[in-house]
C-alpha cells in the first residue's frame, strides 16, 4: 500500500519514551481495523516500549505498559471516533461548533 494514502500509523519510540522522540514509524495503513490489528501486534513484539497508534498527529492508543493490568492503554473512545469517522458517519466538530464563541462584555 503506498504510504501516501496510509492515514494511520505504528510508531515506536526509543527508550526512555515519548521524549527521547521516535525511533522508527513500523506500519503505515489506511483501514483502521488492519492498523489496530498491526499495533496490537507490534505491542507484543516490543515488551515495555512505547508504540503509538497515530491518525496523523492525533495519538489513538499508547503502548506504554499499565503498571496494574499490564495491557496496552487503548483510549475506546478515541478509536470509537475514528472508526465513525472512517465509515463516514462520524463528524468532525468544525472549530465554531466545537467552541462555541462567547459575546465580550460589553457587546451585544
């Protein structure tokens, strides 16, 4: 699949995680389901580092190890709304409609 078009990406971090900045982008697709498929993959292969799986430069889910369940934290939400949005169902808040603006005193 040509990278171009691959909307969602498999990123790992160098040691000391997301500050020591990006060792290598490991997968690139364009089908949500197929990268959640990839990342949860890549978590298992890469024990105690950090992946991400990325809708550009929105962060979907982290591979950083939960200290209690020792699972990938996986925000559902966010990967509710990129599967919405992927089928075309979901809306994306135009900035108006997401803050909606409030008159200054004094105005209106």
């Amino acid at each position: 699949m040509p990278t171009d078009i691959a909307r969602y990406s498999i990123e790992l971090f160098k040691p000391g995680g997301e500050g020591a900045g990006i060792e290598e982008i490991l997968d690139r697709h364009a089908d949500l389901k197929i990268a959640r498929s990839i990342y949860r993959t890549r978590v298992e292969e890469y024990p105690g580092r950090l992946i991400m799986l990325c809708d550009h430069a929105r962060v979907l889910a982290r591979g950083a190890v939960h200290r209690q369940r020792g699972a990938p934290e996986i925000s559902s939400a966010r990967l509710a709304l990129a599967a919405e949005v992927e089928r075309g169902k979901g809306n994306r808040a135009q900035p108006e409609q997401a803050w909606p603006m409030v008159p200054a005193k004094g105005k209106g």
